[in-house]
C-alpha cells in the first residue's frame, strides 16, 4: 500500500528555474493538499483541491501553481525559482473534507534554491 | 482565526521518563484535534485525535484529551523509548469548505538511553 508518493526527494534549483513536484495517491481520496515546512513555521497551506478539476489557493500560493487532471494526482508547478522557495514540501490527501478525518502525507521533497 | 501554541523545544529525556507536551488552541467554531509525529527524512504520520470534548485520544501509549474549558490537548506518555523520539505537530481542523488544518510550529523530541 503505498499511500502518498512524492518524487524527487530532493532536489537543488538555481534562481529563476522551474520545476514540477510530483504527487500521487493511491487510496482513491478526493482532497489533497499542499504544504511547506519551514524550520519553526509548522506547515503552511499552499493550494489544495477538492477533486479532479477543482483547485484554490492555500495561506501561500505565491509563486507556485497547481492543477489536477485526475484524482491520483497532484503536482505542484515553480515558475521562476526564488530563494525564499528553499523548504520541504509534503503533500497530503485525506477521504473527505470533514474536520474529524486525519490528512495522509508523503515523505516530502527537499527543495534548495541558490 | 484558529491557532495552535506548543514549545518548540527540543524536550530531552532519559529512557522511561514521562513525557508532557503542552498544546493549546483557539478557534472559532468546535474543531477536530490531532497530534502528528514525524519521523527523521519522513512525513507526518496521525498519531491520535479527539473529535469533541472530553474525548481522549490514544495511541501507542500516548495519550491526549480534549479539554474545552481549558482549549487544551496536551500529549503524555508514561514511558518514553528512544523509538518516540521525532518531531510531533499538535493539530486542529475546523469546518469550511475543505479540510482547513492548523499546525502548530513542532515540538522536537529527543530520548536518550
């Protein structure tokens, strides 16, 4: 059972690249998240979505853009690499959007820019 | 809008001693409550929740209650093993139009044989 699956683990940019996270769940849910962590910060929103078709923005959209072409997946898109975009990004997924069901998470991607 | 306090520490304790992690929250509306621990190169994992107040969440031997009159959800453990020690996020998720979860900043743990 694989649950959530992030690729790459970790990854170094160079300012002004781009690149796409890539997630992907098997347990058929219909929302998924995602989250930077940044030392001392918690975990901060970045979009989620509702389902296939249905993306919104998160506490810190800026920068980063999303779409979601199946209920599998859910990548999330860096147009123009910045350093303050250094973080660990985990991507989450839970069965319904009720506040009493637990959020399933990847391992993360390490992400650097410089 | 909703908040979650706990220390960052890092918390150090010896083998076997008890553990108390503090948490506190304010929110508007009568949200879920969740502790997560993550593990070193890992993501969160669910470690318990309580629904509503006065529940009591456990698992592993940690332990959390709800308590509302105190908008508190502080986690215990009896025994520590150098196996607990991670990182562990105190949680709420309130009602809206999606899951919308506020993690409080992570409190580190460390056990020492």
């Amino acid at each position: 059972n694989a649950g959530v699956t992030q690729t790459p683990k970790f990854r170094i940019l160079k300012i002004g690249q781009s690149m796409t996270l890539q997630c992907a769940q098997d347990m058929n849910h219909n929302y998924m998240y995602w989250y930077r962590q940044d030392p001392g910060m918690g975990l901060k929103l970045i979009y989620y979505s509702v389902g296939a078709g249905i993306t919104d923005k998160g506490e810190v959209p800026n920068g980063y853009n999303v779409s979601r072409s199946t209920t599998e997946d859910f990548p999330l898109r860096l147009e123009l690499a910045a350093p303050s975009q250094t973080s660990v990004y985990f991507c989450a997924s839970s069965t319904t959007g009720d506040s009493n069901q637990p959020q399933h998470f990847g391992d993360g991607t390490r992400l650097s820019i410089l | 809008g909703d908040s979650v306090t706990q220390m960052e520490g890092p918390v150090t304790l010896s083998e076997e001693a008890f553990l108390t992690i503090n948490c506190t929250y304010t929110a508007t509306g009568y949200p879920s409550l969740f502790w997560y621990v993550q593990y070193p190169g890992e993501g969160l994992q669910l470690l318990l929740k309580a629904t509503k107040a006065d529940d009591k969440g456990s698992n592993k031997g940690f332990e959390a209650t709800y308590r509302k009159e105190t908008t508190s959800f502080h986690l215990e453990k009896g025994s520590v093993q150098v196996s607990d020690s991670a990182v562990y996020f105190c949680a709420l998720s309130d009602i809206g139009s999606y899951q919308k979860v506020t993690f409080g900043i992570g409190t580190k743990l460390q056990v020492i044989p």
